[in-house]
C-alpha cells in the first residue's frame, strides 16, 4: 500500500510498517506519538489518515472531540499545500521543536501563529534517576518501593507470546477497577501484536499473580525509551514505583533518557510526572491562521 499524495488521504495499515518506521525512528526529537506503533494503536480513535505533500512532507490528518488537526513530524510542507490544510482542519497540532526552531520566521511570513502546547510536552527523565532513585528528591519513591519489596514477592519476566495472556488479564482487571476505558482498546491490541510491533516490555508477577506490566519502544535513533502502557492491580500497594524503577534499570545503556509521555492538562496527571523530578519536556507547538 502506498501513502497518496495529497489532497488525497487513506487510513494507515500495517504494512505501511516498513516504510514509516525508519522514518519516524531517525527523527531527532523524540515525540511520543511519532512512532508507527503508536500512530497504528490509536489509529482509531483519532481517525488518523495519511497523505503526501508533493514535495515529500507526511501529512497526518485526525480528529478529536469534534475538531480536526493535522500533524507533520518530518517537514514543514509547502506553502500552498499548508494553507489548504488550516482551510480544512482546526489546527496544526504536534510541531516538533526542531521544525518550530528551523521555520518559525518563515512561517510567521506566511500568517501562521505558533504557540506552545504545554498540555502535550512529554516529559523526560534521566534513564539513570529512574532506575537508581538516587538523593533526598526521590526519598519517597525510595520508601514505596522499600514497602512494596517488604510487603510482597515478586517475579519479573519479559513480555513475550507466553504471557501475553497474563497481561490481558491485568489490563482486564485494570479495566474493572478504573470504570472506564481510557487507552484500553489500544493497550489490548499492542498486547495481542505484541510480535509484530517490535516493542519491549516486562510482566510483573506479585505473590505468585500477574500483577503489572508496562509496554514502550525506542525512539531518536535509540536514544530515547518512550513508555507507552503501564497497568497495574491498584491493590499491590507501590507497584507502579517498583515497576518504573526496575523496568528503567533493565534498559541498556544507551539509552540516556525516558519518555513517559504527555499530561493532556490533567493536574493530577501533571503532579504525579513532576514528582519523579523530569529532567526535561520534549516540546510541541499548536499552529493556526491568522486572519488579516
């Protein structure tokens, strides 16, 4: 299958794979939804479709509460493709700093307003801090994961075709505790693609049970480990700290930072990521029109 040019559109599928996948690999912010794995999970959910700019731009078109956006994660497209894009979506969403850095005075010759989109920065780590927890900052995720380690047994497995049955059972659970869906529908299907998806992960066993696990790839030409899914049994009382600590030592070395992801301006959300004392946010910017 092949992208269309645009202003034609067509749904991503998977065997769109071999082509997006190194694309989106070498680019050097490390957004989390740049990735195939994540683009394909929720293709559904923000009717994601694809297209081409005559001069090679990927256009990602989709929808949200009732407002259509597009997204370029590799080039800015050109001038006379851009403005018929604002003409039939909302917004820009989801610029990379590295292209709002490159085009902004540009961009601002041709009436396009930019603006931070602070809701959606993903939030980096030190691969390092995450796995060793290190000084007074991480004092009281240090006593969690001290009262979880006194508190339960534990074993941890990688991912794999044998367990996978294990996972959906905790997302089951998950699902029941939380009353609601949330990523579910997504997080089932990376599990059940699980081998198809060249994504890493780790199944979390308490007291003999399937209690978590926790689903992500690497990204920026594998600088960067995007956590995608994490679900747990709320009732293993600090599992989730256990599991983010253990999950980040096990990564390899070359891989300097973690992803885990955005905030979508929930404040509690936001509270929980800043307590694990991010080294940084990978940025993204909200384009529009100005009218004149």
């Amino acid at each position: 299958m092949l992208i269309p040019c645009y202003p034609d559109f067509a749904p991503i599928a998977f065997d769109l794979k071999p082509a997006l996948q190194p694309l989106l690999f070498k680019l050097p912010d490390g957004i989390s939804e740049y990735t195939f794995s994540n683009l394909y999970l929720f293709r559904n959910r923000y009717e994601y479709r694809l297209s081409l700019s005559p001069g090679g731009a990927l256009i990602i078109s989709g929808a949200r509460d009732g407002k259509r956006f597009f997204m370029t994660p590799c080039a800015v497209p050109e001038k006379e493709v851009l403005i018929p894009l604002f003409e039939a979506h909302h917004y820009w969403k989801g610029i990379p700093d590295s292209l709002f850095t490159a085009h902004k005075d540009e961009l601002a010759r041709w009436g396009v307003a930019l603006a931070e989109d602070r809701d959606n920065f993903d939030y980096l780590y030190l691969r390092t801090d995450l796995a060793d927890l290190p000084g007074k900052k991480f004092h009281k995720k240090r006593n969690l994961v001290s009262a979880f380690l006194n508190a339960y047994t534990y074993e941890i497995r990688p991912l794999g075709p044998d367990n996978i049955h294990h996972a959906l059972r905790v997302l089951e659970r998950w699902r029941h505790d939380k009353a609601e869906d949330g990523d579910y529908n997504a997080a089932r299907e990376a599990l059940e693609q699980f081998g198809s998806l060249d994504m890493r992960g780790a199944l979390y066993y308490v007291n003999g049970r399937p209690g978590a696990w926790c689903l992500g790839e690497t990204l920026a030409q594998g600088r960067i480990f995007a956590v995608h899914f994490e679900k747990g049994i709320d009732e293993c009382k600090g599992i989730y700290q256990f599991m983010n600590q253990t999950f980040a030592a096990s990564l390899p070395e070359q891989i300097t930072h973690i992803n885990r992801e955005q905030d979508l301006g929930d404040e509690g959300l936001r509270q929980a990521k800043m307590t694990y004392r991010p080294s940084g946010f990978v940025k993204k910017y909200l384009g529009s029109l100005r009218l004149f």
